[in-house]
C-alpha cells in the first residue's frame, strides 16, 4: 500500500453508521419541556440544551419521567422575554441515557410545528 493509499483509508468512517440528517450544534440554546398529554408525572421544565440542531434536541432534565415515544411540547428556542418569537413543537422522545448520578440524557425528534391561530399571524 502507498502513502496515499494509507491516508484514504484512515479517512473511512467507523463501522457505526452516523443516522443525523443534520449537523449538531453543541452551543446551548434554552428549551421548555412540558407533556402533550395528561400524565401522573406534571412537568414544565425551562433547561439549556447539551445539544441540537433543527428537527431534534438533547437535554438532561431535572426530573426521570421520560420514556421513548413519549410525546411532548418542546418550545426552541425559548426566552421569557417581551417580544420573543419562541417556536413551539410536537416533539417524540426517541432515545433516553442513563446518566451518572441517577440522571437521564433525553432525545426528542421535533416532529411538527404548533401555530396558534392563523397561518397569517406567523411571519
């Protein structure tokens, strides 16, 4: 094998196939989480992102109630300020860590987006 041979071949990817559609941003953006559906476990959590990009987030909540499949409302980005344009979503939970320190590391899939009234109130 040449020289040049050696360098394509240390450029091949590992065996695990890379399954996102679109790069991660690992900068962190505030998110809030809350159930799409009533559960026994009530949540409405406001917590920064470990990372995301434009269909899916991941974060660690403070609470363990996430399972896959799960649906839930993910409003990205989030700001509580006067005049803030926040986006919210239908999202699915589609992978959930476990973390050290009994914590979990949760992966939602930001299914659609929810408009609240017309189409023309959204610019």
């Amino acid at each position: 094998m040449s020289a040049l041979d050696l360098s394509f071949t240390s450029m091949i990817r590992p065996t695990s196939q890379e399954r996102r559609k679109k790069t991660r941003s690992k900068i962190p953006r505030m998110i809030r989480v809350r159930p799409s559906e009533p559960t026994l476990e009530e949540f409405d959590e406001i917590l920064p992102t470990i990372n995301a990009s434009r269909n899916s987030v991941y974060f660690v909540p403070q609470n363990g109630v996430f399972k896959p499949d799960m649906r839930v409302f993910v409003t990205y980005p989030y700001a509580s300020g006067p005049g803030s344009l926040n986006q919210e979503f239908l999202g699915a939970v589609t992978r959930v860590d476990e973390l050290p320190g009994n914590k979990q590391g949760v992966a939602v899939e930001l299914l659609m987006p929810i408009y609240v009234g017309t189409k023309e109130t959204i610019r």
